[in-house]
C-alpha cells in the first residue's frame, strides 16, 4: 500500500484470510478474489485455470465455474460484497470489523484471544463463502430480484441493500418454516423498502446490525411489519415520495423503483402497443423528455425545470426522433388523430382507448395533448402524485 490508499475493513479482512495457512484462509482468500473477477469478466476463468493449477484442483473451482457462462451483471459483488453476505448469514453480526477480531481469535464476552474461536471462524466463514458463490442460490436471489422488476444494472444504485437483501436471502433459506416463493416475496419487498427508504445509504452496517438483531428476536414477518408501521405512512407516500421524484438524476433510487413498477407491471413505452418498458431497459432505449428539452429550453426552461424525473418516459428511438421538437399538444393531437385514420405516424397506437391505457401506465394525465409550455409546472406536480401512487401500489403488489 505504498500508494497510501485508504484500507477498507474488507481489505483488512482479507490480508487476514491470505496470511493464513493453517485453515486455508489464503486458498479463500483466493477463492473469493477470482469469484468477484469473473463476475466482471467471466474469460477469466481460462487464465486462472492455466495460471493457477493449485486452486485448479481445489474444491472452490468447480464452485466458480459456473461463472464462465453468466453474462448478467445486475449484480457484480466485489470481494467486500461477497465478505458482507458471507458474514452477515452465518453471525448475528454485521460489522467486518468484528470478522476481523473473530479472525484473530476474540471472544467478545472474555475478551480473551482463543485459537479455537479462529478456527470456528474460518469453519463458519468458509461455509457462508460457499453458499455466497453457489449457482443455485445466487441466480434464486437474482430472479427474485429481476421478479420485483429490477432487470439491469442501471436500475441498481447502490450494493448495500443487495448485499443485505441477498444474505436475507440465504438466512431464510436455512428455515424449513418459510416456503421458497415466501422467501422471495419477502426479500423483494425489503429490497423494494430499503432503496425506496435509503435505509442502508448512511451507516449501512449499523443498520444492517439492528436489522439481523430484530430478525432474530422477533421473526422477519414482524420486523417488516415493524418497519412497515414505522416508515411507510400516509405522509411517506403523499408527501416524500412525491418529493424525491424532483430530482434530475436517472439515478435516484425512488425514480429507479418507479422504473421497475413499470417493468413488474409489463407496461408498454409510451405510444407503443408492442415495445415494453423492460425491453427498452434491457437494450439501453431512448429515456424520452415528454415535454421536449429543445422546446423547453426555447421557452426559457432551464435544465433543472426540463431534466426533471417526472418529465421522463421510455420511449422508443424512431418515436422519439418523429416527435423531435414538438409540443405535447402538437405531437399528441397526431397520435389521436392517428387513432381516427389508422395511419401511424406517432407511435404504433391506433386505438384511443390503447392510448389512454398506454398514458396511464406511463403516469401520464389524459390532459396531456392539450398542454403547452405554460402548463408544464402544473404537469411536473400531477405526474409526480401519479407516479408516487404508482409507486405505492407496486411495493403492497409484492
């Protein structure tokens, strides 16, 4: 580290787990290392196969192996990622930093140094590595979270609430008491309540803590009913969601679960009967400002009013070049009239009642195609409230 770059508690960990040789803490090591690089970039299996032929002949390579063949990349855990889940489902505990005493033998009650506890440690740690990187219940996680309607990378903001999701995941999964598909109804609703929340964006471990402590000593049906009674009320829905939908950024973790109610619900791009919102996602479609940027803009608009997230839609690329710059009133009063001559110019619809619905699941009022610039604001405040009810709807849908 003569670079001076800051360690993290993964890092410390992992020095840890490498500077072991009497419990294979450096084959681990090794095995967690190349697990989250081919995550990346799967060909990487062949160089550590030629490369490294001790590991070759371990156990954990025919674990990894699966991974040549997955190109997903909702979630590509890093090395401290694959740590967390690993410790997370096997302890009561979510501070790495605690990994690291245990490594180093502490009993937290003596506080006396045992080598008996490090090798409980590395027992424990090496099990909860293993159900981490298993196929099985990594992809499970993964359809759970593709089924709550996060199907691309670009839809994930943050590691933390899948790192907890996923070894949530994994601590369910060890009871007989809670049904597969119960388990990952649960787990996609914790997921959805968390980014929705930001409950892991500050002090993410010491969350995480309370969470697994609470799961523990009342049960995972209460502690969401819990946090639910706690988080979710009238004025969360009314009022915050409402208010986090004013941002500018794609990013925003409460406009990217607006995303995948849209994907949960199989709705269709704005002015398609055929193209959905999902696959728009999935091959990177055009995100489609509904009052035009350029017409804003000419209007006196600056780029805080027309990159606002309410004024988003997925929309696809030759829909979005027809319409150009274009004022709702103008390029909507063409697809109604479309509706009429059954001659497409605007989109693919040629019903007025598809057109609605197709306006209803994008959260878009009716009102629309008569709108010009001067009712934008008041089209920014309605489409955000449609949204945030959206929004609402889909997470008691889980």
């Amino acid at each position: 580290n003569s670079k001076g770059t800051a360690l993290s508690q993964g890092d410390f960990v992992m020095s840890k787990i490498a500077a072991d040789d009497e419990f294979g803490g450096n084959t681990l090591r090794k095995a967690i290392d190349y697990f989250a690089h081919l995550c990346v970039e799967p060909s990487f299996y062949d160089y550590i196969k030629e490369t490294d032929k001790e590991f070759a002949n371990t156990e954990y390579m025919s674990k990894i192996a699966w991974l040549k063949d997955d190109n997903d990349n909702i979630y590509d855990p890093e090395c401290d990622d694959i740590l967390r889940v690993a410790f997370m489902h096997m302890y009561p505990r979510a501070k790495l930093a605690d990994l690291v005493n245990l490594l180093s033998g502490r009993d937290f009650q003596t506080r006396e140094y045992k080598m008996e506890i490090v090798q409980d440690t590395f027992t424990k740690l090496k099990q909860g590595v293993l159900n981490t990187i298993n196929k099985n219940n990594f992809n499970q996680f993964l359809l759970a979270i593709r089924g709550a309607g996060f199907v691309s990378h670009k839809q994930i903001n943050s590691y933390m609430a899948l790192d907890f999701a996923y070894a949530l995941y994994l601590r369910l999964s060890t009871t007989k008491a809670i049904s597969v598909s119960e388990i990952k109804r649960i787990v996609q609703k914790w997921y959805v309540l968390s980014v929705l929340t930001g409950r892991y964006s500050s002090s993410p471990e010491s969350a995480f803590y309370k969470d697994i402590r609470q799961i523990n000593e009342i049960g995972i049906n209460k502690t969401l009913e819990s946090i639910e009674a706690a988080t979710l009320s009238d004025n969360f829905w009314n009022v915050k969601v409402v208010q986090d939908l004013e941002f500018t950024s794609t990013n925003n973790p409460t406009y990217l679960v607006y995303l995948a109610a849209q994907v949960a619900g199989n709705d269709k791009s704005l002015l398609s009967n055929n193209i959905t919102v999902k696959d728009l996602i999935e091959v990177a479609g055009d995100v489609h400002h509904i009052f035009p940027k350029e017409y804003l803009k000419s209007n006196g608009f600056g780029k805080n009013l027309y990159n606002q997230e309410a004024n988003f839609a997925y929309l696809d690329a030759q829909v979005n070049k027809s319409i150009g710059k274009k004022s709702p009133k103008e390029y909507f009063s063409e697809a109604i009239l479309q509706c009429e001559t059954k001659s497409a110019t605007c989109g693919s619809i040629t019903d007025i009642d598809l057109l609605k619905e197709n306006l209803k699941a994008n959260c878009i009022p009716f009102e629309v195609t008569s709108m010009t610039f001067e009712d934008y604001p008041a089209f920014l405040e309605q489409r955000r409230k449609l949204m945030a009810q959206k929004i609402k709807n889909f997470y008691y849908s889980l």
